[in-house]
C-alpha cells in the first residue's frame, strides 16, 4: 500500500506540473499573437525595420457599428464603446477572472479554457491605437499580422528610396486549417495587392520629386490587410497591421537633371541645412568632390562644393593655444552638419568684407596689420575687433598660424580665416529634416560610402551642365607666390574600352608649385566660334616642383554638343583647393587639334527622342488597363538594361519600369503605366512623362530626361475602374461640437461614393497636416446602395489638438475595398480642409506622464511576492473614472496576465493608477525579469474613444520568477488498510 500511496502521489504531481508546462506553453504558443487578436499589430515597437502608428487613432467603435455614416448618428451618442463598453459593464477581468475568484489553476485552468482576457477583453477589442483598421474581430487562432518590414531594393543600407524599388513585406502566423486569400497595401504609398504565397510581398517604386510628400519622400503609413478564409467552415475574416517606415531621397544623384545634386536641392527645400537656398547661395560643381565651398567678391555668392555634404576637416584640425591665439579643435561634422558649417562660414567671411563698405559698421576703423608685409596680406579685421572677439594679435596676420595648421595660403588672411572658423564651429542642421540616403535619418546613420544607382556629378557627365567661364567665378584673390600655370598645354584624344572611339578629350596642363597643397585645375572648353561645350577639372595634392596636370572632357559632352573641332581651351584656373584661392589663371590659352565630335564616344544605350503613346484594354471591359508609352532607345552595346519613367499630371500619378535585354540598333521600349492609378489620380491628360532614366546592369545610371513627352488628351474615366468610386467633388469639412462645451470634438468630412452596385464595403482615411505629418487613421464599414450614398468621417479632435499645427490638413490615403479585399477606390490626397486652428478642437481627456514605478507586493507576509504592481503616471483634465489596460510579457514576448485597473478623481490632476499583475502567473511563466508592460492603454471612461497610449513598452526592474508566490498543491490524503 505504500507503493500505493507514493504511486498516488506522483500522479498529482504529474498532473499538477502538466497543468503548469500547459499553462507556460499557452504563454509560449500564443504570447506574441495574443494581442493580435483583436488589434492585428505589435504595439511595443519590437519590429526594427518599421515603428508603429504613433498617433492615436480614433473610434474604433465605427468598425462594428452597422452603417453608422448612413444614418447620420453622431459617433459620440451611438458610440457602443461609450455605452456598451464591456470594459465598464461586462469586463469579464473584474467579474469573471477564475485566476481572482475561484484560483483552481491546477483543476481549471481557466486561463486557457475560458479566459475573457484571450478572447473577450474589450481592452484589446476596441483599442482604438492598436485597431486603427480593425473590421472583422478575428476568431481565436485565425491568421495574425506579426511585423511589416519595408526594405530599398538595391540602395545605400537598403533603405527604402524615392526612384528605387521599395519592397514590402510581411510575417503572418497562419494556423493549420486557413489560407489567405488576398494581401492589400495602402497608405501613403503606390496601392497594391501582394503576393499571397510570399509574406504578401509587394513592390513598389516611390516618385523623386521635392518633398517631404505624400508621393515622395518622408514618413510614411502603410496599412496591410490580410483577407482570410477558414477551410473546414468557409468562414472569411481580415486582419490588419499598420507601420510607418522612411522614405529617402538618393543623397549624390540628380533627380531633375539640372546639374545640382539632390542633396543641395532638398536640404536647402527642406530646412535641414538653413540658408543653403539663400539667393546668394550656389552649387559650384567645378570646385570637385574634395572642395567645401568659398565665397567670391566678385559675384558676391557663396559657391557651395561636393565636400559640403561629406565631412568638414575629416582629419580635424587642432591648433594650440598661445599668447597670440585662444586655441581651439574643429573637424569631423557630417553632412548637413558639415554643409551648415560651411554656409555660416563663408557666409561670414563676406559678412567681414562688406562691414567695410561705405556706411559699414567697420568703416574707418583701424587695421594696424593690413597690407604687411606686402599687399597680398590683409586679414580684414580692424584692431577692436581682435581684441574684443577673436582674441588675436593686432599686429599679425596670422595670429594662430594656420598656414601651418590648415594650409599655407592662410599666411595671407589667416585672422580671418580663424574668425569665421570659430563663428561657424559646432553649427548644425536639423536632422528630423534630412532625407538624404545616407543621412541623418538613415540606417545605419550618414557615412561615407558608395551610391548604389546614383548619378555621379563629373565635369561633362550626362546629367551636368556646363559653367560659365567669366572671371565672376574667381575665388576670393590671386597668390601667384604659392602656385603657378608655367603655359605649357598638350592635348589628347583616350579610347579606354578600345572600341575605336574618344572616351575623353585629354588636356595636360603644366603647373610650377612653391606650397605643398591640393591643388585644383579647372578648364573650359568651346567650340571654334565661343559656344561652350563642357568644363573639366583636376584635384590632386601636388609637391614643390614642376608638374603636369591631366584634365579629361568627357567624350560624351563632345559628343552631344555635334560640333566639329578644332576646340578652344576658353580659360584655365588654378586654384588651392582648401580655400579655392586663385593662384593663377590664363585666357584662352590653348587650342586642340582638329577632332570630328564622331570622333567621340557615343553611349550604350541613349534616348532617340521619340516617342508614342497608347491607352490598351487588355480584359476586353471597354476601358484602358494600361497607359503605354513606347519609347525609342539607340542601343549601341547589346546587353540587359532597365527603363524607368514617370507620369504626372497636377502630382505624380504613376512610376513604369521596364528590363529589358537590348541588341545593338533602334528599336522601342515600352512603359506600362497602371490605368487604375491614372483614374484614380482624377486627372485627365494629356499626361507628362519626366526622369526617363536607363540604368544598366549594375543599377548605374547612363541616361536620363527630365522632360521627356507629353500623351495625347485622355478622359481619366477611360481608364480602368470597379464602377464604385467616391466623388471626388463632393467634398466638405465641418467642425463637430458634439457636447456644446464649445470644442469642436470632431473634424468631419463629409462626401459622397457612387455605387454600381448594393454590397459591403470599407473605407479607410487619414487625416494629415500640409507638410504630410499624420493625425489620424479611421476606417469604418460601409453597406452601400445602388447610386449615390453620401458619407461621412469624423475625425477626434482630441488628436488634432495634441499634434499641436493648425490647419488645413489633408485627407490622405483614402482607400475603399471590396467585400473581397480588393482595392476599388483610392485617393493619394482626397481633400484640403479649411483652416481650422488646432486649438478649436478639444484636447485630450486623458494623457500619460511617461513616468512609471514597479514593485513586488507581499501581501500575506511570507516572504514572496503574490503580485507584481505597476504604477502607469497620467494627467487628468476632466473629473471621472481612469481606466488602464495592458499585458505583462517576459522577454521573450510571452504574455504572462492582462490586467486592468481604474480610479475615480473628483478633481482633475496627476495621479497614477496601479496595474497588478498575478504573483503566481509570474512563477508558472518561469521566467526571470525584467518584465515589459505591453499594449498599455489609458482613457478616460466618458471618453473611451480617446485613449492615450506610448509607442514603446516599459521595462521593469529585474526579478526572479522564483520570487513570487507559486500556485498551492492539494496532494490527496491516501488512507491505507493494513
């Protein structure tokens, strides 16, 4: 009987230990999808490669309430969060939880069998933040979203790109027994179905352009739906994630081909770098890739090089203190830091120069070191001056010798130099603004690497522009004692691929160099008659001596320009590279032997110029599936190449692309652009086809057209379409004071969708400000008639009263689906509001202090802790009762307990609500802390359609699971008989 009795005993054991493994493995099998449940997105931030929808999203209530657009009820009366809400009635963690009442965990388990937290928890049903796009509850099991990752296909660290491929792509749990039937991505992106076998990938290429925009570059929504189907019961359903991810422009390329690159354009469009797109501000392409920038009296302008956007003084400059010189360290500022660096510092040097101007504020102020020991020398900076701020001999033009700390021609104006170098020390850009890839926004962050793609911004190259010649473009003045042009000049044709064709037009230049420096050599050449051809130039670090300079004007400039030679060498510069100082110069020096420009280089592949275009019905439904234009290549080396076009109309509409494998001769490509796209741009042509772009094998560009053709006149109805549609002039705005307390509590806009037939719908909106930032997502279900059904969405004021930008905003992404989960119907930009102040909306109930305390609590004083308490900070405007939600995970994401707690204030003010979490779920888990609360919510219950909730989980302190109170064993009495 005693084996008996043991055999008795381990059984309970076993059973009390496959109880606690079932437990632990129901965290482990379903922590990660629990909240997905009921919100289809991982709200902790845990995804690297996307951020979740930070702003919060309004009324998830809409989603289940039938047709509420169609009756005109006013969301804030029939909300059934408001007047259904289980969190306040039902909430089956306050009345039902078995684990507080009844506690038979090792029986029951009622964790895993009837858990109101898993399946009915109001707190993860009607979330607004975590559902923006919530339609169908799924069941439990059904298919969940996991992470969207959003990737540039073959761009600097991959990250996504404007002209380039972005690749979307999802992780989807898929339980045995349901497939998916439909993958659709919106937001602020190109729609589109995916790929229903392959993570619904889905490809798409952003237009280059200005921006940040909606179309181009900046921060970006994308919303994914996943349509669903249960193959036992036939049972449909969806599930939604949303994330926002980054768009960048290419850092060195061209985008308009107008020989400025992208980063000069849009840093100066954008504000990164303040004053770049000054009227006095210029790029300067002949200053080469290792020239920061100078300014020039003779145009007054500061020219601005291809180092500005690289690293200023990469191998930084330390210069000592003396009794002449406060000392000092600069160097190593990255992109638009360094490009700010740059502007403020020649923008001082010209500062300087005019405060000696008639009526300046220096003027006839005395300068004891100017003009010694010869003319050459004059730091321009009057005694007072050195004395009061920049702290250098009054005697001395060089006070702290950066001719030997910086380079030699700063024996000249070395005090100057060191005024502007300290003015101008430390400035930085605005990094929220930089969208360059690589750049301060980009991962990794800004390094000097190579552009995959990019448009390398040579003297001559396919997308430069030459010059001016004219000495206006003299840098600040001449030293002829540092380096000089000796006169000698040869000239060469080069075939470097042996193809029987001038790659380049050589030029060597003879040089005679005092000051070991890098040295720049710059020439201009024209046609016979003074038409200017191209410009070219030389950086290279040159020793005393005698030297020859080899310059090379690209075969192809020549080539376009169609002008026989013999060519004129226009004018040659040399200047120091550092401080683009003049040294020498000379005026039409040399003229080339008498080359035919079909002596030079023709392209692989160029652009003949012509072009057609064509609307193709490809279903046979009577309206055009695509828009073809067909364009013309002269293929000179037979290969694989890649054609890339845009269409505009009032705003980019659509990007083609086309590889294809070329033989040698003429012979046309065609660029497929999508007719649902075209209608639903609401635009009607003619259309515009700009940045025709042929890139070769490698990515590398080797032919471009901005403005390239204009289609024929097309109606935007004549393309493809599902016959329901919005109106897309029936538009209006108002604000909604639902409670009469003065506060608009809605933005609502109102219009129309034409139906072609009677069936379900759902539409999704965003509400935006005008420079794109998002404010809002809503999505609602629609039941729609056959005809006209006037709509309506009504937007939380509450969340436009926390983003703090008056109006107009924007709605955008409107997107309408089918009951299939086909896009019918989208809109990049729907409507501009009017300009409502963001303080004529309501603020926020309730809002998260950010602050957060943890504790193990022991209640019965045994030495354990039966819960973990953690206190979530917030800030009250308005008297009532607080709820708070949110799940304990261990690091691994496994959901440990969802808890729920609330408080009542008689007085609005800062409190903190406690969330405690189950002592013995901890220790069945098994796993030691710290522990992350997940998913928090807090709203305020008159209000529970505006909650607040952070984007990023809070970790606690560390504990050991073995800390806590473990679950009691009931062992059964075995009564033996002898």
């Amino acid at each position: 009987m005693k084996q008996y009795r043991l055999l008795f005993a381990l059984s309970a054991v076993a059973v009390w230990l496959l109880v606690v493994a079932f437990a632990m493995s129901d965290g482990a099998a379903t922590g990660m999808a629990l909240p997905q449940l009921s919100n289809g997105m991982m709200s902790d931030g845990s995804d690297p490669a996307v951020e979740p929808w930070p702003t919060p999203i309004p009324t998830p209530t809409r989603i289940n309430t039938p047709t509420p657009m169609r009756t005109n009820t006013p969301i804030r009366t029939n909300t059934p969060m408001r007047t259904n809400t289980p969190i306040k009635t039902n909430t089956p963690i306050k009345t039902n939880t078995p684990i507080k009442t009844n506690t038979p965990i090792q029986t029951n388990t009622p964790i895993r069998t009837n858990t109101p937290i898993k399946t009915n928890t109001p707190i993860r049903t009607n979330t607004p933040m975590r559902t923006p796009t919530r339609i169908v509850t799924p069941t439990r099991g059904a298919p969940q979203i996991r992470s969207i990752t959003a990737l540039g296909v073959g761009t600097a660290g991959n990250n996504p790109q404007t002209g380039s491929v972005v690749r979307l792509q999802a992780v989807i749990d898929v339980p045995t027994g349901y497939q998916l039937t439909a993958c659709s991505w919106t937001g602020n992106i190109t729609p589109g179905q995916g790929a229903i076998g392959n993570s619904c990938r889905y490809e798409y290429t952003p237009s280059t352009g200005d921006g940040p925009a909606v179309a181009t570059y900046g921060a970006k929504n994308v919303s994914l739906m996943v349509s669903y189907r249960r193959i036992d019961t036939g049972q449909t359903g969806q599930t939604w994630k949303s994330a926002t991810y980054k768009v960048f422009f290419n850092k060195s390329s061209d985008d308009d081909g107008d020989g400025n690159p992208n980063w000069y354009e849009y840093w100066g469009d954008d504000g990164a770098v303040p004053g770049l797109k000054d009227s006095n501000v210029l790029y300067d392409p002949t200053l080469g890739s290792s020239s920061w920038g100078y300014w020039s009296p003779s145009d007054d302008k500061i020219h601005i090089g291809g180092a500005a956007s690289e690293i200023h003084y990469p191998s930084g400059i330390n210069v000592p203190a003396t009794t002449i010189c406060p000392g000092g360290s600069f160097g190593g500022a990255r992109g638009i830091d360094c490009a700010s660096e740059v502007v403020e510092h020649e923008g001082r040097h010209k500062w300087i120069y005019h405060n000696w101007d008639s009526g300046g504020i220096w003027n006839g102020m005395t300068d004891s070191d100017r003009g010694k020991p010869s003319l050459d020398y004059n730091d321009r900076l009057p005694d007072s001056y050195e004395i009061s701020t920049t702290h250098t001999a009054t005697n001395t033009i060089d006070s702290c010798n950066l001719a030997t700390y910086k380079s030699a021609t700063y024996k000249y104006y070395g005090d100057n130099e060191w005024a502007v170098m300290t003015y101008s020390n430390g400035r930085t850009g605005t990094a929220s603004n930089d969208w360059a890839n690589p750049g301060k926004q980009s991962a990794p962050p800004f390094a000097v690497i190579a552009q995959a793609g990019s448009l390398t911004l040579e003297p001559g190259g396919p997308g430069g522009q030459a010059m001016p010649r004219s000495p206006s473009t003299a840098p600040v003045s001449l030293a002829n004692e540092i380096a000089q042009l000796t006169g000698a000049y040869s000239d060469s044709g080069v075939d470097a691929d042996g193809d029987g064709r001038f790659d380049s037009l050589r030029l060597s230049v003879g040089v005679q160099i005092t000051e070991t420096e890098l040295y720049n050599v710059v020439a201009w050449l024209e046609s016979g008659a003074g038409n200017q051809i191209t410009w070219a130039n030389k950086q290279q670090t040159l020793s005393a001596g005698t030297h020859t300079v080899e310059l090379s004007f690209s075969g192809l400039a020549i080539r376009n320009a169609g002008l026989d030679g013999p060519y004129n060498i226009a004018r040659v510069e040399l200047r120091v590279s550092d401080a683009e100082m003049l040294t020498d110069t000379s005026e039409d020096p040399h003229v080339t032997a008498a080359y035919r420009y079909t002596d030079f280089a023709v392209p692989d592949v160029a652009l003949a110029g012509s072009y057609s275009d064509a609307g193709v019905d490809t279903s046979g439904d009577g309206l055009y599936d695509v828009l073809r234009i067909a364009a013309t290549l002269d293929a000179n080396r037979g290969g694989a190449y890649t054609v890339v076009g845009e269409l505009l109309g009032t705003d980019p509409i659509a990007v083609a692309r086309a590889t294809v494998v070329l033989s040698v001769g003429r012979q046309a490509v065609n660029l497929d652009f999508d007719g649902r796209l075209i209608f639903q741009a609401r635009h009607d042509g003619s259309y515009y086809l700009r940045a025709v772009r042929i890139e070769d094998a490698s990515g590398h560009r080797i032919e471009f057209r901005y403005d390239a053709y204009t289609t024929n006149a097309y109606l935007h109805t004549q393309f493809q379409h599902e016959g329901t549609a919005i109106d897309a002039a029936s538009y209006s705005d108002q604000g909604v004071d639902s409670d009469a307390d003065g506060d608009f509590d809605y933005l609502r806009v109102e219009f129309r969708v034409d139906a072609s037939s009677a069936d379900s719908y759902r539409l999704l909106a965003t509400l935006s400000t005008q420079d794109g930032a998002p404010i809002a997502q809503v999505t609602q279900d629609l039941s729609l008639t056959v005809g006209s059904n006037q709509m309506r969405v009504d937007f939380p004021g509450t969340a436009i009263n926390a983003m703090q930008v008056n109006g107009p905003y924007k709605m955008t992404s409107v997107t309408l689906w089918d009951a299939s989960g086909t896009i019918v119907d989208y809109r990049q930009v729907a409507h501009t509001t009017r300009a409502y102040g963001y303080t004529d909306f309501a603020p926020q109930p309730v809002s998260l202090t950010s602050t957060y305390q943890d504790r193990g609590r022991d209640a019965d004083g045994d030495g354990l802790y039966d819960s973990l308490d953690v206190d979530v900070g917030v800030n009250v405007g308005e008297i009532g009762v607080i709820i708070a939600g949110g799940r304990l995970a261990d690091g691994r994401g496994r959901t440990i307990e969802w808890a729920e707690a609330n408080a009542e204030l008689s007085a609005a003010n800062a409190l903190s609500i406690t969330l405690s979490f189950n002592g013995r779920l901890i220790f069945i888990n098994g796993s030691d802390g710290p522990f992350e609360v997940r998913d928090l919510i807090v709203y305020h219950a008159a209000y529970p359609e505006q909650p607040a909730s952070p984007i990023h989980v809070y970790s606690t302190t560390s504990y050991t699971y073995l800390s806590f109170e473990g679950p009691e064993m009931y062992l059964p009495l075995i009564c033996s008989q002898r």
